[in-house]
C-alpha cells in the first residue's frame, strides 16, 4: 500500500524525521507510538499526504466548526461525495436519509444528544467522537488517527477503537496508550527522536517491554500511559503516598 523509504522530513531547517524507512500493507492495524516529540504526527501527517484520496484523517486539532451543529460537523466527512448544490441545500435544511446516517453513527459513537447540538457545547470526549464520526462518514478504506481516543475513559475508548478498526480495512494510529496499542492492534512502531527504533507484531511485545521502549526513548520523562493505577510509581500517583 505504501513503501517509504530513506524518509527524511522537516520543518524550515529542522530535520524531524531522519532516514525513515517502513512499509504499510493494506488490512493491517498498526499503532504508532513514541514520547511527545518524537515525531509521529510529523510522520502520520506524510502518510495522508502520499494516500489522501483513499485515507480518511483524524487529527489531534480536529477541525470541527464550533458554530455548527454535531451533524453538519459530521456530514462533513461526506462533502466530497455531493455536488455543491446539494450540500448547500442540505446545509440549511438537513436530508431524511443524510440525517438518519449521521444519527446511527452517533449512537454507534455514543454521543447521546440530538445531531442539532452545537459543537461548541460539547464536553473534550464528544468533540474527539464528533471528529471520528466525521472521519467514519467519509468511509474511506484507511483511516488515519492521530491520538483519537485520548480524551475518553478507557473502556469507551476500547468500543471506539473497536469501531474504528470494524469499519475500516487498514487502521493506522498514533497512541500514547500502550495497553490500547497491545489491545487492539496487530503491528506496533516505535518512532524515538524521529527514527524508527521498533517495528514489531503486538503479539510478540507486552507492556513491560513498551514502558522499556518509553524509558529508553526518554529516560527524564514518567508516562503514566498504559499503567494501571495501582501501578503508577509513587511519585506520579498523585495520592500524596
Ligand atoms: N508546524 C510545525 N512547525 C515547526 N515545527 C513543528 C511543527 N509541527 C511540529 N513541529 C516540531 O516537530 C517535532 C515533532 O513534532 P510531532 O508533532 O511530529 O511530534 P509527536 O511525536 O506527534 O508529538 P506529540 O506526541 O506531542 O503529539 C516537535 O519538536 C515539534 O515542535
């Protein structure tokens, strides 16, 4: 599906991803992880540059219209499939068929509000789940995700990740969640200082050896993703303990 190979990337004179080479098949689910920094957006953000009309896209910063309701932010996904006139027209008067589309995806999604809600009311998870609605709805063979699930509690991220990975034939995501990573993905890449340091099936990997892989990649730094309360160190507990 796509090959890069001796990938160097940037911005203005920074070099951000250096001498990247890694291939994709379709039907693969892979999760991209790495500290903060390390260059994953930068590396996603290419991938839907080389695949942008068969990729759907979600984006850390989203891009939903505050001013619209979470039923045009969604049927948004879907404007390149009318012609102007149409969307316009349904812009200002929703279509029966368009409208019953969006609201199965919002109870697929969860978001348990009419689809005439504003944007702009809506709590940081329903926005994330706006955006994957969005994304869902242009129904394109690959979606890419760029931290999607951040915002939502463990067990709901784990049903949108199921989602997500349901309806598309090839997924592939940046996560900061190793477990979600283990979870629910068959291929883990592991992006350090802009190199690829790991690419391997998740079923050879566990969690111990992912925390190893954050460690090294940043060893000043504590990420408390993928841990388990019980077992965060005691000075990233926040119980005074
Ligand atoms: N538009 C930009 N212009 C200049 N530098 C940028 C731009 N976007 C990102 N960078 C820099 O590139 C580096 C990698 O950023 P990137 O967003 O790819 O990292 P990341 O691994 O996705 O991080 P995070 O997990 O925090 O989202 C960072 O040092 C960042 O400051």
């Amino acid at each position: 599906m796509l090959q890069l190979q001796h990938l160097t990337l940037g911005y203005a004179d920074r070099e951000i991803i250096h001498d990247l080479s890694v291939s994709f098949k379709a039907g693969e689910k892979v999760a991209i992880l790495g500290v903060s920094g390390a260059g994953k957006s930068t590396l996603l953000n290419h991938i839907h540059g080389q695949l942008a009309s068969v990729s759907a896209l979600c984006a850390q910063s989203q891009g939903l219209v505050e001013s619209l309701s979470l039923y045009h932010n969604i049927y948004m996904g879907a404007l390149a499939r009318h012609n102007a006139l149409y969307n316009i027209a349904n812009l200002i008067t929703p279509f029966t068929s368009r409208l019953a589309e969006v609201s199965a995806l919002c109870d697929a999604l969860e978001l348990d509000m009419p689809p005439s809600q504003l944007v702009s009311r809506l709590s940081g998870g329903q926005r994330q789940r706006v955006a994957i609605g969005r994304a869902l709805y242009q129904q394109k063979p690959l979606f890419l995700g760029d931290e999607p699930v951040s915002a939502l509690d463990p067990a709901m991220a784990d049903r949108v990740l199921e989602l997500i990975i349901a309806r598309h034939e090839t997924v592939i995501m940046v996560l900061h969640n190793r477990a979600q990573a283990l979870a629910h993905f068959d291929r883990i890449l592991g992006i350090a200082d802009g190199r690829l340091t790991l690419d391997s099936p998740a079923n050879k990997l566990s969690l111990a050896e992912l925390d190893e892989f954050y460690a090294q990649a940043s060893p000043d730094q504590v990420d408390v993703s993928g841990y388990v309360a019980g077992d965060l160190p005691s000075n990233v507990r926040g119980d005074g303990a």
